[in-house]
C-alpha cells in the first residue's frame, strides 16, 4: 500500500509542477550534489583491492578446477560476471575523471580495466560523454542509448520498420543477443558507433591487440578450451546484467524526454534518470549505479560517494524510485508516447487504435 501511495504522490508532484518549479528544483538539487564529487584516494584503493582480489583469486579457482568441471564453471561464471560489472563502474567513473582526483590515474586504471571488461576505453569514454550531454533530448538520441521511437515515429514506419523495431525491443532479442553481441562483436570494429571511425580506430585496435596477447598468451598456457570456458559465461552475464542496468535506468514508465526547445539538462538528469533500489549486495557489484539520478546530474561524483549524497536528500531518496520487482514491468515498454508523455507498450498502443 504504501508504495502505491509512493507512487501516487509523485506522479501528482510530476503533474504539480511547472517548468519552472522542475528547473528550481533540478538546480537545488545539483547544488547538493556538488558537496559529494571530491574523489578519496582511500576509497579508490580499497574499492580497487576488494574488486580485483576476489576477481582475480576466483579466477585462479576456476583455472584449478580445471575443464573437467564445466557445470561448476559455469556457476561461478555468475559472481565473476558480477565482479566483471563493478570492474566496468569503476571503469566508467575513470571515463568521467571522477575516481580519483588525476586524471593521469583515472586514464591508466581505465585502460587497464578495459583488457577485462573487452570495452575500448577512449570509445566508450567519448560515446558516453554524448549520451550524458543528450540524455532526455529527443532530437539527439542514438548515442550511447538504447533505441526509442515515439508513437509517431512508429506508426509512420512500414510493416517491415514495425517488425524490425520490434525485434529489436523484444527483451529476449535485446538482452540475450543485442547486448552480448554489441560488447563481444561490434566493440572489437571501429565502425558502427557514433564517432567517426578515424577518431576511435586506435582505441579499438589498441584494445584488440591487448586481448590477442593478453588472452592467446591464457590460451597457450592454460588452453584455450579451458579459457572459453571460464571467459565466455562470464562475459555473457556481465553484458546482460551491464545491459538490464543500462535500460532501466532510463526506460522507466514515468521518464523524461522533451524536444530541443523544452530540454533543460538539469531536468532531464532529475526526470528522466531512475533510482534503482537494490539489495545490498547488488548495490556492492554494480558500485551503486542504481542511484542514477544523481550521477546524471552530477556525474564527476565517485560511484562510492553515491549513497553518501542520497542519504543526505530525503528527494533523491523518494524520486523516480523502482525496486528490482517492478523493474522487470518496465522490459515491455517500448515507445515514447509525447501526448501523454510516458513510456508506453505495444499492447497499449493496440488498445488505444481499437
């Protein structure tokens, strides 16, 4: 009940609102968050350490173990994929200059990270910076960002556009194969992003030579057989679950987009950014990236300074605010109806035709 009562209360506080209340509150906001973005040195080191450790030592388990215990492999496939997510946060943060206060160091680990999350570092960091620089703008979409017609973009397309975009949000289509094969294929080619191929040719080359020799040097030593094994389950889980973050993050009923003339950056970072409520431990493996919200609306804060910056705001702890239940609602949306301005689904759209 109470959370129906949550969620009534904050729609009615979206509908109560002006522009301008929306911007007055998004830069009050954004003024809270500035207390947060310094970096700890200590953090870093440890946030480091309890990352690379544990990955690391289950690592050399799962090499003990050998390929004669595949079903064990591939469990603890999981919690090394999940190691593998907060590598990527970390990783993420040092593309944004926000782990630690060089940026020298956040260059360096980056690119050391991204030998085992297969990421191309410069790419993803230039790529990501447009995504932060659009989010919410309907007139920019399509860098970094999952795909999203309006209603009327998709009712304009043919039958064979319908079917393709379908496809393409189909949640199985999406996560099982969209986004292993966009982490695994299309991120070891220098086309197909959206940078021209000249500016992210030797990101993405540097980083395939180092997975050439880096991972046949692995092969060589402990067989390749085994090394598939042990990488290949790993790597799927982290693209899936990296992948379901990415989406819900954004995808959310009750999001925000606006045309270029409305689009106010601190609006859409507030509005259109969820705050994904997790366990703790699920908090633990994505370096609380949950609270999204606030890192779009600040994003040189420290993924380890997150909780620290919701705690001290009772409305970052309420806005846009989903629990892993009701996440798993948002995978059938699929289109940004601007008239009643939400997320909506296929069946809806059906529904409102009839």
């Amino acid at each position: 009940m109470q959370k129906l009562v949550d969620a009534a209360s904050q729609a009615a506080l979206r509908g109560s609102k002006t522009p301008e209340d929306l911007k007055a509150r998004a830069q009050n906001l954004a003024q809270h968050c500035a207390r947060f973005r310094q970096p700890s040195s200590r953090k870093a080191i440890m946030q480091l350490a309890s990352t690379l450790a544990p990955f690391l030592g289950l690592l050399a388990f799962m090499a003990w173990l050998g390929d004669t215990h595949p079903l064990a492999i591939a469990a603890l496939a999981v919690p090394l994929g999940g190691l593998l997510v907060r590598c990527f946060i970390i990783q993420h943060d040092c593309g944004h200059g926000s782990f630690v206060a060089s940026k020298t160091w956040c260059d360096v680990i980056g690119r050391c990270l991204s030998v085992l999350t297969v990421t191309p570092y410069t790419l993803w960091r230039r790529v990501h910076a447009q995504h932060h620089a659009a989010s919410g703008n309907l007139a920019r979409r399509g860098a970094g960002d999952i795909k999203t017609l309006t209603v009327e973009e998709y009712l304009a397309l043919d039958r064979f556009g319908r079917l393709r975009y379908r496809i393409y949000r189909n949640p199985a289509f999406l996560f099982l194969v969209g986004v292993p094969a966009f982490f695994t294929l299309a991120q070891r080619l220098p086309w197909w992003h959206a940078l021209p191929a000249r500016q992210v040719w030797r990101s993405v080359m540097g980083l395939n030579l180092a997975l050439v020799l880096l991972y046949g040097g692995i092969g060589m030593l402990l067989g390749f057989k085994l090394l598939g094994l042990i990488a290949a389950p790993a790597i799927l889980v982290a693209s899936v679950v990296g992948g379901w973050l990415f989406f819900i993050q954004h995808q959310f009923e009750h999001t925000h987009w606006e045309q270029p003339h409305d689009w106010d950056f601190q609006v859409a970072a507030v509005q259109g950014s969820s705050y994904y409520a997790l366990p703790a431990v699920l908090n633990w493996f994505t370096g609380n990236i949950g609270l999204h919200h606030i890192h779009h609306l600040n994003c040189m804060i420290p993924n380890y300074r997150l909780r620290e910056c919701l705690l001290a705001s009772l409305d970052f702890q309420t806005l846009n605010r989903i629990t892993f239940r009701e996440s798993l609602t948002c995978a059938r949306l699929a289109l940004w109806d601007e008239a009643r301005r939400r997320l909506i689904g296929f069946r809806e759209l059906r529904l409102a035709a009839c």
